[in-house]
C-alpha cells in the first residue's frame, strides 16, 4: 500500500502492484523487487517511512532500502522511518494483558513465538 497526500492536500492510499520475487524470500531480492517497483513508480524521492512488524528481516530490508534511496541519512534516522505495524504491537500486549501474570515477561515470549512462527507456544501462553 502507498499513503501519501496528493498536490491538492488530500490523503489518498493506493494499491501498489504486486511482483513476483524470484528465488527466495532473501533480503537482497525482497530489497531488489521493492525499489524497481519504486523506481517504476516514479516516487523513489518521496519515500518517507516504513509500517511493518518488527521481524528482523522487515527491519533489514527498510534499512538497505532507505540507505539505497537516501545515502546521507543517519542509521539514527532510518531507523525512526521504520514504523511499527500497531495492530500487531497492540494484539500482543492484549495478549499479555489478558493473562495478568508476568505481563512483560508473557509479552517477550509472545514476541517472540510469532517471530519464530511457533503457533503452538502462542496457544500455550
């Protein structure tokens, strides 16, 4: 999905078209895909920030991404356009909540279970 405001001050958010990623889902061709289709798009010079989860190849990707586009910005502030998918965040501290006992601690472990695909520890906690 692309957010943006248009020249008029609207808010408007488009579906950006898919691409096939050929060979494995490895960062170097996930990074590939996503600035083609920037570049296609003729907006490589206005992206800004990034909304995803937190697994550590979304963080990679956003990373080299943002170093690829913009070569003069700190590590500092790439990483403060790496938005976090809220919903996600949100759904694991209910998770938590709901459980009462070592609310941290069930959080940590719930993080990371998801992160691992572990399907069986989040029914668990």
């Amino acid at each position: 999905m692309g957010y943006f405001v248009n020249k008029d001050g609207r808010r408007r958010h488009v579906i950006l078209r898919l691409r096939e990623i050929i060979g494995k889902h490895t960062s170097e061709n996930i990074v590939g895909v996503l600035i083609d289709l920037f570049r296609d798009y003729r907006i490589v010079g206005n992206i800004r920030y990034f909304i995803a989860n937190n697994a550590e190849l979304n963080n990679m990707c956003i990373n080299v991404i943002l170093y690829a586009l913009y070569l003069n910005i700190s590590a500092k502030l790439r990483k403060g356009r790496q938005l976090r998918y809220f919903g996600y965040i949100t759904n694991l501290y209910a998770q938590a909540f709901i459980i009462r006992s070592n609310t941290e601690g069930v959080y940590k472990e719930l993080v990371r279970a998801y992160r691992e695909i572990d399907f069986k520890k989040v029914k668990e906690l």
